[in-house]
C-alpha cells in the first residue's frame, strides 16, 4: 500500500490535480481571497519585457533588483507568441514545476533514496497559492534542483548550474558549500566561477546596464513581513512614529532605529556566513545527502536573517527541501516539514490577511510570528542535524567520506 501511494501514478495523478487548481487561479478563473497577485506578472514583468526587448536593462526602474540572467526568465514568454505575456509565462512556470516533479521522481528511483522528496515538491508548491506562480523564483529554483540532483556526481555540472542560478536571483551561490573539499571543490567551484565570469561579461556586452541592480538597494528600509519588522510591529502600539511605505517594489517599514534593526539584521546575516566557514572547515564526512543538506541549511539561515522576506522566497526552501527528503543519508526530515507549515502560514498572511499585516493588527502580527519562527526553528533544528551528521558524529566514530578522482563519494 505505501509503495502505491508513492508510486509515479499516485504522486503523478496529485501533482496534475494541484496544478491544474494553481492554474484556476493565477487565470483568476476561480477565486484567490486577497488582493490580486498575479499583477507582478501582467504589469511590472511585462513593463521590463518591453524594456529588455528594445535592448536595455530597466536602468530607470529602482525595483529591478536582479542579477543580468533574470532578464532570460522575463523575456521567456515570448517563446509562447501565440499566448499574451503573462498566459505564456504561465505555462513556462508549469513546465519548470513538471520539470521538478519529473527530477525528483527519476532521483527516488535510484537505490537508497525515497519519494517523500516528490511528495514535498507535490504539497508545497500549492501551499504557496498563487504566488508560487505569479513570480520567476520558480524557475530559478529549478534550475537549483537540477544543480544539487547532478552534484553528487558531476560537480563541473554543479558548478555550472549554480552560477546560472545566481545570475538569475543570487541564493543558488550557496549550492556550493556542502561540496566537499578537494577536487569536488575545484571542480565545482572553479566551473561556478568561469560560467559566472563568462555569462556576465555576455551579458554586460549584450545589453546596457546589466549590473546596475548592485546600486539600486542601498536605501531599503525593513520589509514588513521580515524577522527585524517584528520590532516595528509590536513599537506601532507604543507610539513609534515609522511609516510604512512602498519602497524598492515592496512595503517597508522607514522612519526612526529601521537603519539600525536593518544593520542587526546584516550582523544576524555575516553570523550564519561565519558559522557555515566554520562548519565547512570542522566538516570531516560528506555523504550522499550532505551536499543538499548544507544547501539547505545555509539557505534557511540566509532567509531567516534577510532584512526581505518575501513569499516566494519559500519555494526556495521547498525545492531544497524536496531535494534533502530524496536523498539517502538526509537528515532534513523536521526542516522540511518546518518548511512546509511555514509556507502554509505564509498563504495565510500573504496574500490572504496581507491588509491586516501591513496594518500590524494582532491577526497580522500573530501570523508573523509564528511564520518566522517557524523558519527560525528550521534553521536552528538544519543548522544542528548538519553539524551532528558531519562534524560530531563522524569524529566520534572515526567515520569519513572522501572524493574519489572524479569528484564522487566515496567512504573511507
């Protein structure tokens, strides 16, 4: 029985019926409470398609925020020219989700691994409402699945894969730390660096003004939905006199001590860069599922501290998810499920109470509390199975994973 409620047909049959809903509603055919989320697409995505089409970056737009390659996912629809803009870059977002479930599928077939992975791919990403396909992170973190799913054996592959990732929206860059060290390393790393380098300088030759998203953050406040805006939330009631705002495409708290829980925010942020260096050079085994797991874990904790968090940043988490539960040796099992609930709660409060949130009545404040707890516990629960599973245990038990000559696992 549990293999037919794993098997490709069952977890086929889920994913048509959850995406067929998704699709339901990001046409607004039926009915998503809240405000609508699908104007990013129609409006601010097909205003920059214009712009890149007629051969510049959106140089006078302040919410262009993305690395150069971002400009492929916005120009993508007009591979669909029979379809209006946002009607094709909808389709081009199943065909990423499919292309997830379809990795991850071909993954748990291998021996030792599992379909829970498929499972949180299936669930999560419908969890997320509309928003997990009114936005392009969905493609970015395809092509971040398809990089940890070729990293255990191909690390050039890796390599490359992630440096596409982070010319599309920056976070795959953190793909690379659980790689292990020796000729992994240099080969992954060094192919991340020469893609990068390559495609950048493409880029920067092809269109005018490819890096000028490196300018256009440098005055952003809190967004209200982060971890540091929680400070402000609760101050509302005593009298604190910040506003919120749109500013840089989201609302953000501005006004007195922002610049300063804005600055903890980056200290909470250089403080998980330190420990994953320190964990990096204490790690002693690298098994099958560690390269995912540190994926992960360093994710989770970049996204916990962000002084942004926006909804769509949870499909990172559930493609990184998916892809620890897949593998054999995971031990991201609570993480993901963490995830999971986050992700519910964060549908809850964005788009469906998003209102009661900006306006920091105590429904808003208490969804985003237990939203970003929930992904402050993922983090912290990620950050110590890593360390257990690769740095306490195996110098207990003597026990170490080395790279063979191509780059691959093997025990020792």
């Amino acid at each position: 029985m549990t293999d037919l409620r794993s098997g490709p047909v069952a977890q086929g049959s889920v994913w048509l019926l959850t995406r067929a809903v998704l699709l339901l509603w990001v046409h607004q055919v039926v009915p998503f409470p809240g405000p609508d989320v699908t104007a990013d697409v129609s409006v601010i995505y097909h205003r920059w398609y214009e712009t890149l089409r007629a051969g510049f970056y959106p140089l006078d737009d302040v919410t262009w925020q993305y690395p150069p390659a971002a400009a492929l996912a916005i120009l993508s629809p007009a591979l669909l020219p029979f379809l209006d803009y946002a009607s094709a870059f909808f389709v081009l977002i199943l065909l990423c989700d499919a292309l997830v479930f379809v990795l991850l599928r071909y993954a748990a077939t291998r021996p030792g691994n599992s379909p829970r992975g498929a499972w949180v791919w299936i669930v999560g990403v419908p969890l997320l409402g509309p928003t997990g396909y009114a936005r392009y992170d969905l493609m970015v973190t395809a092509v971040a699945v398809a990089a940890l799913l070729a990293g255990a054996r191909r690390p050039r592959a890796l390599g490359a894969l992630a440096a596409l990732g982070a010319l599309l929206k920056v976070w795959p860059l953190l793909l690379l730390i659980g790689v292990p060290r020796g000729r992994a390393t240099r080969l992954a790393w060094g192919t991340a660096a020469g893609t990068a380098i390559g495609l950048t300088v493409g880029f920067v030759v092809a269109l005018p003004g490819a890096l000028a998203f490196l300018l256009f953050q440098r005055d952003r406040g809190t967004e209200v939905e982060s971890l540091g805006a929680l400070v402000f939330h609760v101050a509302r009631h005593f009298g604190w006199e910040g506003r919120v705002l749109l500013n840089y495409g989201s609302l953000e708290f501005l006004g007195p001590h922002v610049p300063l829980v804005s600055s903890l925010a980056l200290a909470l942020a250089l403080l998980a860069l330190g420990w994953l260096v320190l964990w990096r050079w204490r790690a002693r085994a690298f098994g099958p599922g560690s390269l995912a797991d540190a994926a992960f874990t360093a994710v989770l904790l970049f996204t916990a501290t962000s002084r942004v968090i926006s909804p769509q940043y949870l499909l990172w988490l559930v493609g990184l998810a998916a892809v620890c539960l897949v593998l054999a040796g995971s031990r991201m099992a609570l993480p993901a499920a963490l995830v999971l609930a986050a992700t519910a709660v964060t549908t809850l409060e964005f788009p469906i109470w998003f209102a009661q949130v900006v306006a920091s009545d105590p429904l808003g404040v208490s969804l985003l509390v237990v939203r970003n707890g929930l992904l402050v516990a993922a983090a912290v629960t990620a950050a110590l199975r890593l360390w257990r599973g690769t740095v306490r245990e195996p110098r207990a038990g003597g026990q170490m994973a080395a790279p063979d000559q191509d780059g691959q696992l093997l025990a020792s």
